[in-house]
C-alpha cells in the first residue's frame, strides 16, 4: 500500500512528489473556506459557548478527526460514522503500550480497526471513482493526479487514506493544546493575539518550536559518516532530538522564552528532510481556524482557577491532558 514513512529513497521521492500538489497552501486555504472553518465554528465551538466553561481537550480531541473526515470527502449527514471512525482512530493511536499486560490486547485493537477502516474507505474509493471524481475532496484529488504518466489505484489511495485518519488527529490535538497551554499562561500575549489576528500564525509557529508534540525522529544511517567526531556506520539508527534541536541557543536567541515576536526562522516540529510531515499546512490551518474561533466566540477566555492548570507532559509525545477555561 501507499504509506510514505514507509517509504524512501527515488520511491518516496516520487509518490511524494504525486501527493504533495494536494497539500499545498492554495488547496488547503480553499478546504479552509469551504469545510474547515465552517465544522470547527458550527459543530464544536458555537454549540459549547453558553456552558462559559469546560475543558478545551474535550473539543481538541475530536475537532481534528472530524475535520480531515470532511477533508477526505466522507458523507457529511453521517455523524454517526463520524463517531465510529474516530472510535477506529483513537483505537489505532492506542495500539502502542509500555504495559506488557495491555500490549497484546491493544495491539489486537488497534490492527482490527485498521482493518475495519480500511474496507470502509476502500467502498468509498470505489464509489467515488465510479462516480468520476469530480469534487473537491480529498479522495477526487488523489484519484485524479499524475505524475509521470502514474497515477493511483484504490488499494493506494486506500492505505494512504487509512494512515491519515489517525496521524492527522492526535498530532493536531496535541499542538492545539499547547498553544492553548501557553497562551493562557501568558495572557498578555493572549491578549496581543486577540486584538491583532497576525499573530496567530506566529504563535502556531513558535509553540510548534518551543514544545514540539514529537520529542525525537528517528532516522537510519545511509552510509559511513562522522558528525562532530562521532562515527556513524551505515544502517546505524540514530535518534535526532527535536525538542533539543528547538532550543538550540546557536540557532534561536532565548531559546528557552515562549516569544512570539521572534524572527520567522524554521525549526523541526513538523520533521525535516525529505519526510518532512507533508499534512503541516493542513494542521495548521485547522489550529488556526480553532483558536480565530475561540477568540470570536469566547470572550476573555481565561484558565479556571478553582481547576489544575494545565502541564505540557509526555516522552515521546507531548502535550497537556486537560485545559480547564471559563469565559464570559
């Protein structure tokens, strides 16, 4: 099937160079005007206002399901399928346990919604190319492009499908969460945020910097090399720490400061490379949507101070577990 991380070499290179077109900034900026800002606004945020208050990570743990399932061109009146392919993704997520006990029984989980995913997409797939591909989706886009003289079949466009469910979700998740985190505890530059919308996008990027949700990426040597006096021999694994790299004091000035004003200026929360997350604007966009609505709707939203505050925790994966908030 067609997973890129599984991926390298002139065969990744090629099938991301297919792929890459429907990811780009133009096609996203019109998904953002036409499917996600309406379902962020409409189906999450507008329906939580008149509560004044409530844990954000109830609303950022599904918000990013549902909006690449309105992206791939699922049926929009389904929102009980909605419901159950997030099931499947959240039960893919938790395939992986360090719990011994749990391990087996989750990784069986996990593979079984995989497959389950997979059939259900594969029957739209089909569907959709029976019906000539002609909207805007996801699934019409991947059927319709070429890339020397290739193009893609149903079991690819499939597996590629089933892998974005769950990749797209829990990573969105996570960074919304921490932007939140931090924001609210700075309201200052909450407050900045609020008044001037042009820093929204700053603030994505520097909490994407300053609390990465991937910690490290793990890469294979592909031949013999030394870096700072240190062999690497070929085929060695070596893990490349993102949340050091981030605040590396040569590359960033205070590099330990949560500080929107910095100079633009990339970091590797989203990878780098050739595997570089090829979904990042999506993400973006999506976060960007989600905290432009807050902001409009949920007047002087603050943390709850009779709740924990929020923490940004993890090993591997970072991110806070709740963000109890009131606003007026």
């Amino acid at each position: 099937g067609l997973i890129l991380t599984a991926m390298d070499g002139d065969a990744h290179k090629s099938m991301r160079n297919l792929l890459q077109p429907v990811f780009m900034p133009d096609t996203v900026n019109r998904w953002k005007e036409t499917r996600i800002d309406r379902v962020i606004r409409e189906e999450y945020i507008k329906p939580m206002v008149p509560a004044k208050g409530g844990d954000l990570m109830d609303f950022a743990l599904y918000f990013p399901i549902r909006v690449i399932y309105s992206l791939i061109g699922f049926p929009e009146d389904r929102p009980e399928q909605i419901e159950q392919y997030a099931a499947w993704a959240l039960a893919i997520l938790a395939g992986p346990q360090v719990d011994p006990e749990k391990a087996a029984a989750a990784r069986g989980a996990a593979m079984d919604a995989a497959q389950a995913l997979y059939d259900v997409v594969k029957v739209v797939v089909a569907e959709r190319r029976a019906a000539g591909a002609s909207g805007d989706d996801l699934i019409s886009r991947l059927i319709g492009v070429e890339y020397q003289g290739r193009s893609l079949d149903d079991h690819e466009i499939t597996t590629f499908v089933r892998s974005l469910l769950p990749a797209a979700s829990e990573t969105t998740t996570r960074t919304f969460g921490t932007l939140m985190a931090l924001l609210l505890q700075n309201p200052d530059v909450l407050e900045r945020v609020r008044n001037d919308r042009s820093l929204v996008n700053k603030a994505i990027d520097e909490a994407v910097r300053f609390e990465p949700v991937a910690t490290f990426k793990v890469r294979q040597a592909a031949k013999d090399l030394e870096i700072r006096g240190v062999p690497i021999p070929k085929g060695a694994m070596v893990q490349c720490i993102v949340t050091s790299a981030n605040r590396d004091e040569d590359a960033f000035e205070n590099a330990d400061k949560f500080d929107i004003d910095r100079k633009p200026k990339p970091s590797f929360g989203f990878g780098f490379g050739p595997h570089m997350c090829i979904g990042q604007f999506v993400a973006k966009t999506e976060i960007n949507c989600a905290l432009n609505a807050i902001l409009d709707l949920m007047p002087n939203i603050r943390l709850d101070p009779d709740k924990p505050g929020p923490q940004i925790v993890g090993a591997q994966l970072r991110g806070p577990h709740y963000l109890h908030v009131l606003w007026d």
